[in-house]
C-alpha cells in the first residue's frame, strides 16, 4: 500500500504547501493571523494574539496556530503561545497535534518543549512515535521512549515503530527501538514481521540485522 494511503500527515503537509504558495487577499483579522503562523512570522502573530484574538485559532482543516509553530520548526513561536496558553491537546481533522508534528519533523527542542507543557505522548491511533520512526528521528525517538511512549503500540495498519522505521533503512532508529525492548515477532495487518517489512522495502541487511538480534534475545532468555 503506497505510503500516503496511510500516513495522513504527508497528505496534510503537502495539501498545506498547495494552499499557502500564493499569499490568500486576506478577509480579515483571523485570516491574517494564519498566514503570519504558517509563514513564520512572530511578530505579527504576537501582536494579533495582543489585540485579543484567539490563541486556539485554527485554520478550516482545525490546524491550530500552536500546530503551525510546530510544523514549521519556530521555537519562538511556539513558546509564546504556550505562555499565552494554546491547547496542547487539540487535534486538527487528521488526527494530528502539535507534538505529533514537531515529532514528525524531528524538533527535538520543540518536542520538549511540548512534553513539559503536558502534551499527550501515547495518543490513541498515529502517535509521535510512530511519526518520528518513519521519518528517522532517532533522537526524538530517544526521548519520546524515555518519557512513556509505548514503543510497541500499533498504528491503524497494525505497523509499529519498527516496521515504520524499517521502510526508511533507518538502522539508527531500529537500533534505539531494540535496545528499548521492542517486540520483533509482531507481526501487522499483512502478516509481516519488523524483519520482512524491511525486507519488502528492499532494506535486505537491515532485515537480516533483525532477524539476527531476534535470535540472540531468544538465546539470552
């Protein structure tokens, strides 16, 4: 199944790209204060943000401006509508939240950030973990298991942090994932273990590479 049949933040992202390439004729405040978001500039926002408007504004896909801040990486952004008390719990229509981005982008600071704030770490369905295994976030892994992410927990297709870390060769990140304990007889929807999704992905030492811890933790135990 092709990645983006699964995987909504690809779509999302991309759909973003579409939508923001040309700067909208703005039909007001709340429009303004979106764009200023996704573009990255923080002073307009902090200045809307001091003429009252909503910190919890989002846009018509309910991507928040604390998403935004985090989709795009802006530090400062972010850590100002934390102060000014954004929901750290909101989800736009694709399941998303800000740490699931900051984690799908691999922001390590503004994963922190987020996680101090009291952002869920082990969501229902997609979770930051899942986001950051596929995109090779080996330090944003690190972390999320170090602060109560599930390291076996599924997504909707039955794939585990493993599996997702598997398609992207991410030796790295299949590494952390071991040493943290993850199970490598799981298997998802199709059947398939962590080792023979790599394998189906082409990544052939990578699957042997599992294969191979797989049976020397059975030795040890």
């Amino acid at each position: 199944m092709p990645m983006l049949d699964f995987f909504p933040v690809v779509r999302r992202f991309a759909a973003t790209a579409l939508l923001f390439c040309v700067a909208p004729s703005f039909a007001g405040v709340y429009d303004e204060i979106l764009f200023a978001a996704d573009q990255g500039d923080t002073a307009t926002v902090t200045a809307l943000l001091g003429r009252g408007l909503d910190v919890n504004t989002s846009d018509r896909d309910g991507t928040t401006l604390l998403m935004m801040a985090a989709r795009t990486g802006n530090q400062q952004l972010l850590e100002i509508l934390l102060r000014n008390r954004a929901n750290i719990l909101k989800k736009n229509k694709y399941g998303d939240d800000a740490l699931m981005l900051a984690a799908y982008r691999g922001d390590l600071e503004n994963v922190k950030k987020l996680v101090a704030a009291g952002a869920d770490v082990h969501p229902a369905g997609w979770t930051p973990l899942l986001y950051a295994a596929f995109q090779g976030k080996a330090a944003v892994v690190r972390y999320l298991l170090e602060n109560g992410a599930q390291v076996d927990a599924p997504a909707p297709n039955g794939q585990t942090a493993l599996m997702l870390a598997t398609l992207g060769n991410y030796v790295d990140v299949v590494d952390v994932l071991m040493a943290a304990g993850a199970d490598m007889a799981i298997v998802d929807l199709q059947g398939q273990s962590a080792a023979e999704v790599a394998h189906r992905a082409g990544n052939n030492r990578l699957a042997d590479h599992i294969a191979g811890a797989a049976k020397a933790r059975a030795v040890a135990n």
